[in-house]
C-alpha cells in the first residue's frame, strides 16, 4: 500500500470538497466538486460494502436508497452508476466527463470484491482486491502503464508474500517475497534503477510488530555488481561481519571507538534508524534526516533513475517521524 504523505510531482492534489452526497432525489454536482486529481472520484466509496460499517444513503424522504441508480453532473453527464441495497452500495461503476470508466467495484459478497481505478488515458491506475473487509492484494500503477508497486498478503492470516516497488521505467528497485512460509522469512532485494544489484539479504517477519527485521545473511554489491560486504543479522541484531570493504562511512552497523582501558581499539556497535532504502540520503552520516537532505534529495530526483517516488515519500515519512 502506497505512503500515507504522497509525493506529487507538479503540486499536492486538490482536497474532495464533498463528504457525503446530500439527502435529495436529484443530486447533480459539478464534476470539480466530486473529483481530486489525487484520489479520483471516491465520494461513493463510503457507501460500498468493501468497508465494514458503510454509510447509508438516503433519498430525500429520509428512507434509504434502493436498487439501480444513476447520478448525473450539472451538465447532464453520467458520473456513477451503481446498486444499492437499504442504503448500502453494492456492486458500481464511476465515469470521467469524457465517459470511459473512472473505477469499478465489483461485489462478490459483504466485504469481498475487487475494486479497479484508472486514469483518464485509460491506464490502471489502482486494483484492490478485499476480504473480510480487508485489502489482501493492492497494486498501483504509474500513468504510463506501468506497474508502480504491489502488495500481497494472505487472504486469511494477513501475512505478507510479497511487496514490489518499481520506477517509472518499471525496473523493480525493491523487492521482499516470502521464502519459508513457516518461519515467516523472506528474501529483500534492493536494486538501482537500472535493475542492477544494490542490497540483498534475509528477513524475518515479526508478527507481534507487523514488520520486518535483518535476519541472516546481507550482501551489497557495487554498481557492477561485484560483492562489497556480507553481514550476518539475528532478528535485527547485529551478529557478524563476514567481509567488508566498504568505505567506513558506509559500515553503519559499526563504529570505532577508543577502549577506555587502552587497550587496542575495539569495535561497538551503533544501530542505525535509518532504513537502508533511504540511508544513502544522509549527507552528514548523522543517523538523522534534515529538511535540507531532503531538498537535495529531491533534486537529484530528477536527474537519477535510481531514486524512485517511494523513496522520496519514505524519506518525507521518516523525517516527520523521527524524534
């Protein structure tokens, strides 16, 4: 699923002016006013059965809206067309101006359906896949056609099994699939945006948590992909460097300090916060990430195809949640 801060290239997307369609037989609003470029047409969203208590819709006589209905704009064109039951929208379909479908949702029973969104040049943009109320399978696309990022989990246990984020170009420059589905563990594979090797190693899936942490061996790889280091993690613990020849400044999970004992110096540890995906954004090697790293990442976002979107919305994240 896609980061709760958006980073949109051109602007932020204009906020959904209406929450919730007025309780009158004839409701014919301005195609601006029920439309984000951000989030399409979701207005109708609240009613469906995907959700586990959905609004009820009413016609103006206050009883709740029953069988087909069609909603038209100011200027007559349809926008929705759906089925309702005591209220509740079931099955239904969303249009832009120019008519090709905007979304789609299709009811399998309450709280099982697939529901498809797509831009106005016809792309998918979105497909979710719900059960029991739950997104099991999430996939978004960029307005070229491209896959932009997928997540799959099991449709009972909620466990993931896969996550994929992809570039523009649709080269997958992350990548975690589950590889043992008993001991919850997965294989993480971090590439440039040439799909070369950057980072790939073990994890392990901590449920108490709902998130992953290192878990065996770690390997990074130069830009041609010959072997730069192999480390060995324990549930996200530090266990063993079997080799390294990294620049020091990039050996984040150590750092040389003089023993007080005087005796030879030894190494200690120092976990660092930042997730690897973003870590190459921290300038100063500080552990944190400031709002200047942040402009400057950016900005080499537009001349690097190895920076995708998800990091750029990961590295806004972290730094509005760091202490």
């Amino acid at each position: 699923m896609l980061l709760g801060f958006t980073f949109l290239i051109g602007g932020l997307a204009q906020a959904q002016s209406i929450t919730e369609i007025p309780s009158t037989d004839v409701f014919s609003p301005d195609f601006e006013e029920v439309e984000s470029m951000e989030y399409g047409i979701i207005l109708y969203d609240q009613y469906a059965n995907f959700n586990p208590e959905p609004k009820i819709r009413k016609k103006a006589n206050g009883e709740p809206v029953n069988g087909k209905v069609e909603d038209l704009s100011s200027n007559n064109l349809l926008i929705h067309k759906g089925y309702y039951q005591d209220g509740k929208l079931r099955g239904y379909t969303n249009y832009f101006p120019n008519e090709s479908t905007e979304r789609e949702y299709k009811y399998k029973a309450d709280g099982v359906g697939d529901l498809y969104v797509f831009f106005l040049n016809g792309y998918t943009r979105s497909v979710q896949k719900y059960y029991n109320f739950a997104v099991y399978h999430w996939e978004d696309y960029y307005d070229n056609g491209q896959l932009a990022y997928v997540e799959s989990k099991g449709k009972k246990t909620g466990i993931p099994e896969l996550i994929q984020e992809n570039n523009y170009q649709g080269v997958t420059v992350k990548k975690i699939e589950i590889s043992d589905n008993k001991n919850l563990k997965y294989i993480q594979t971090i590439t440039l945006g040439n799909g070369k090797l950057s980072e790939q190693g073990e994890l392990v899936y901590i449920e108490e948590i709902q998130d992953f942490r290192k878990d065996g061996r770690w390997v990074t790889y130069d830009k041609t992909e010959q072997v730069t280091s192999e480390i060995v993690y324990q549930k996200g613990e530090f266990k063993e460097v079997i080799s390294d020849i990294r620049p020091d400044s990039e050996k984040t999970y150590l750092n040389v300090v003089e023993n007080t004992t005087n005796e030879s110096e030894v190494e200690t540890e120092v976990k660092s916060s930042i997730p690897s995906n973003i870590a190459r954004f921290d300038q100063d090697n500080n552990n944190e990430i400031t709002s200047k790293e942040i402009d400057m990442a950016v900005n080499e976002f537009f001349e690097d195809d190895s920076i995708t979107r998800a990091q750029i919305n990961e590295l806004v994240n972290f730094f509005f949640e760091q202490d």
